[in-house]
C-alpha cells in the first residue's frame, strides 16, 4: 500500500476534479477551492461508495 499526504492527495484530486467537475462545480471552482475543501467534496462524493447495493433493493427498507 503506497502512502500519499493530504496535499499530495488533494493534489491528484484537483487535477482529476479540474478535467471532469462533479455536478453542480465548475472547474474554476475546483481550482478556486482550498486542500480541506476539495478532501471535502471528494468524501461525501463517495461516502457511500462501500455500501453493497444489494442491501438496500428490499422492498420496504426506507430512511427516515
């Protein structure tokens, strides 16, 4: 497992951010956006990401 730091992180990120925005950000928001910020975005993009589908396809599972 190779270890990166934050800023080299966020680094790749705004780079990969820069080339293809998420929904709703613009690429010069992205570039505009601090290290933590853009750390930000990317986790609550993916929050959810480890969540296997399957778990949450049976018919009367709800949030409230």
């Amino acid at each position: 497992m190779e270890y990166i730091t934050e800023a080299e992180l966020a680094k790749k990120l705004r780079e990969q951010y820069i080339k293809e925005p998420p929904e709703n950000v613009t690429s010069d928001e992205v570039r505009e956006m601090s290290d933590e910020d853009l750390l930000d975005m990317d986790y609550f993009l993916h929050e959810f990401d480890d969540f296997d589908d399957d778990d949450f396809d049976e018919e009367g599972f709800y949030l409230f």
